[in-house]
C-alpha cells in the first residue's frame, strides 16, 4: 500500500519519462504495485481486499435456501464440507446473514411462543420414545407415501438411536424398542411414550394388554405422558426435529432403506455423541454422560412375529433387510410372506394355499442387516438349476446377438412378390392356376356360338 506522498512522487516520476521498473527500483516497491498505482486501480491509504473465499459458494447456497428456506445452516454446512468449503461454520452463518441470502417464508411467518418447564431427569431413569413420520420415501422401497423412525433417547444423557420401520404396528414397535435399546447400551426404568395406540388406549391412558407382556419381558414400567403434553419428552422432540432435518432431508432418491438406516446410526453415533451437554462436574460430550449411565443389559429378544410381503425374482430369490435368500424356482414372480420371529435366528418364507392354510416353504439363518449376503439353499440351486437347463432345451438354442440369420424362403418369397416378380419364387408343390387355360376355354365356347 502507497501513501498519499508516495503516490505523488510516483506520478511525478511517471511524468518525468521513468521507466516503470526504474520507479520501482527507486521507491522500493513492487513493479506491479507500482503499476496498479498508476492505471488507478489502487487507491493510496487503501490495502487491496483478498479474494472473498466465500464467493464460489454463494450461488449454491443461494439455490438450497430458496428450495429451503427452512434448511438449517449446520445441514447447509455438512453439505459445503465435502464441496471444499474450508471455513467454520461461524462464517457460514454470518454470510448467510450479512448477504441475507435466506430468504423469508411467508407461510411461516408467525411463530407462536410457550413457556417451558424444566424437569429433572436422573442418570439411568427414563428413556423417551417416539415415532417420527418421514415423509415421501424413495418409490423403490415399496413402503407408500410415508416412512417411519422410531427414536428412544436417554433422557439424562440425551444419546439417541432410531430405526426405520414401514409401518408402526406393534410388532414393528417391539422390534424397534429392541434394537434401538441394545445400541444405546442398555435399559432404563422407565419407558416413557406419548398415547400411541400400540402402547396404551388414547383415551385413558391405561397401557395395553399386549404391551404389558412386552414391559414385563424387559422389566420396564411404562410412562405415558397426558394428552397435550411433548414438553414431557422434550428430548425425543428435540431429536425427532435434528434426525428430520438433518438426515432424511437431504437423503437421495437412490437410497434403499439399509443405507437410509446407516446414515441415521451413522450420524447419531458421530453428531449426535459429541455434542456437548453440561453435567455435574462441568461441560462434556454427549457420549461421556451416556456412559456413565447405570443401565441395565437388554434381555433376549421379545418373541414378537414380524411379516412381510416379497416378489420372488427371476433367480428364485427374495430381498430382506438388505440380504437375499432363495426359494424354489416355482415360485417366480409370485408374491410370498416372509415371517421372523424376533427371538430366533432364522427367517421364514411362507405362502398361502388354495384352502387359505399358510405354509412354510423355505428357511433360511438371518443374515447381520445390510450385510450384501446371498443365503441359497442346495435343494434350490438343483432345482433352479434344472429348470433353467429345461427351460434352455425346450425352448431351443437362443440366438446370438452377431449371429447371421440370412433371409429364408418365405422371405424370399414375400420380396419377390413385392418387387412383381414371380420368376425366382421357389416351387413349394402348392397347384398354380393358370388364367390362360381359361381364356381359351372361353374363346373356343365363343367360336362354337
């Protein structure tokens, strides 16, 4: 940067015949500053301004927030990391602000504010559950116009687990208590829900005869919270809304559902564990507090019955939980149930007869979730083998694709009577009329007369 005097002399120098290097060599400047100074581009008393590192990001930032303006800025900033962006997530948000690049949304204009209480909650107390509705899943999944995530979080520590479920019946419930209460290391005292019918009955809030089993198996009791009420299991609602915004509103449409549920454990067990909450011996993460919870190990399984329908493949095989596992080759095309019992280790296939009785023709050892993992059974590969093998001789050699197939005799014939001649038209022992017979027949009955 020149100072006014400095950029007098400069100009003088100029005016006097200088070279630009030898004003350079004189001032003890830079050649290039030098030149900036004397174009105009610079002004003297003012330090030239770096290149602003948040320019290349504004159009994309621009575009989500327009087709968001909900999109919180820490999703916003999960998104700009593996795009380059270098800076904190302070700086994010204070160019969103000062560029005021989000834009306001009408339909949400208003706001309306309560008053919170706060309610204590002991180490290894309560866990809060809740079902969170997610709405147009990938159409491949097969689940219609509404996925579901059961979310427990322990409420002292605040750590969370969720699982992904196509409906919320109660098998699917119990399956999703289990598995979420094995990951978050264990059981509390108590279970706490809002009135979901698979739990209690809405109307009095008394729990269920059939859900009492499932307490009673765990060694829970079950606190149902008055009608009216989320601020009861603030914690759960709080992660319902991180787990919505954060991982399935950016969740691909080429998603299957195993990948969908490892971004949820994925950014529970990263995001969600080292957050910092305080505690009783000053500030610390997430996964430290949960840690020193008193919990208690999870029992076996509940034996609840879980079923759902399957399309049997062209390779006689059917697609569960991110595995495959065959059955017979009869069976192609055709709709099966596949049945599991959550205590057991093995996955029934089942189907139902002309007289309406189910029967179970295959069963397989469960597969780990996910796990890629082919499951064929001998007696299926014989006999898919042996129906390709008959399907292949019955229906003759197939054809290759550079394969030279001539045109044959009917063709020939067809070409040949398109194009009106008749002369190459092989002889195929089918009687040919021929008109001139008849013509003279007639000339010689008009001579006679």
């Amino acid at each position: 940067m020149l100072t006014w005097g400095e950029d007098v002399e400069v100009h003088a120098l100029r005016a006097r015949g200088w070279s630009i290097s030898a004003i350079a060599r004189h001032t003890g400047r830079d050649r290039k500053t030098v030149r900036a100074y004397l174009n105009g581009e610079r002004q003297p008393g003012q330090r030239a301004r770096a290149e602003d590192p948040f320019t290349p990001f504004v159009e994309y930032v621009s575009a989500r927030l327009v087709e968001d303006p909900h999109l919180w800025a820490l999703t916003l900033f999960d998104e700009l990391a593996p795009l380059g962006f270098t800076a904190s997530y302070q700086t994010l948000t204070r160019e969103i602000r000062t560029r005021k690049l989000r834009p306001v949304c009408t339909a949400c204009a208003s706001a309306v504010d309560r008053v919170n209480g706060i309610i204590e909650h002991p180490a290894g107390e309560e866990t809060q559950w809740d079902w969170l509705d997610l709405p147009n899943p990938p159409a491949s999944w097969g689940w219609g116009s509404m996925a579901h995530l059961l979310v427990g979080s322990l409420a002292h520590s605040g750590r969370w687990r969720a699982v992904l479920a196509p409906s919320m019946e109660q098998a699917r419930l119990v399956d999703g208590l289990d598995r979420v209460s094995r990951a978050l290391g264990g059981a509390t005292k108590v279970w706490r829900f809002d009135r979901m019918a698979t739990v209690c009955h809405p109307d009095s809030g008394k729990v269920t005869a059939s859900f009492a089993a499932v307490a009673k198996h765990y060694g829970v009791s079950v606190a149902i919270c008055p009608p009216r009420a989320g601020h009861r299991k603030g914690v759960v609602e709080k992660v319902n809304h991180t787990a919505a915004q954060r991982c399935w509103r950016t969740l691909p449409d080429d998603a299957t559902p195993e990948s969908a549920q490892a971004v949820f454990d994925q950014f529970a067990a990263t995001r969600g564990d080292t957050r910092m909450r305080p505690g009783p011996g000053g500030k610390s993460t997430v996964a430290t507090l949960a840690a020193a919870e008193p919990l208690r190990p999870v029992p076996a399984p509940f034996p609840a019955l879980l079923r759902d329908e399957r399309v049997v493949s062209r390779q006689a095989l059917i697609a569960y939980r991110g595995n495959r596992y065959s059955v017979s080759p009869e069976l192609v095309g055709t709709t099966v149930e596949v049945t599991r019992r959550l205590d057991a280790a093995v996955v029934d296939v089942v189907t139902t007869s002309s007289t309406g009785r189910q029967i179970t023709i295959a069963r397989h050892r469960l597969a780990a979730d996910g796990a890629g993992a082919v499951i064929r059974d001998d007696g299926h590969v014989i006999a898919l083998e042996a129906a390709v093998l008959a399907a292949s001789t019955s229906g003759g050699r197939p054809h290759r694709r550079k394969e030279r197939i001539p045109p044959g005799p009917a063709a020939q014939a067809a070409a040949a009577v398109l194009r009106g001649d008749t002369s190459d038209i092989a002889d195929t022992g089918a009687p040919v009329v021929d008109l001139t017979t008849y013509e003279r027949l007639a000339t010689g009955r008009n001579t006679l007369t």
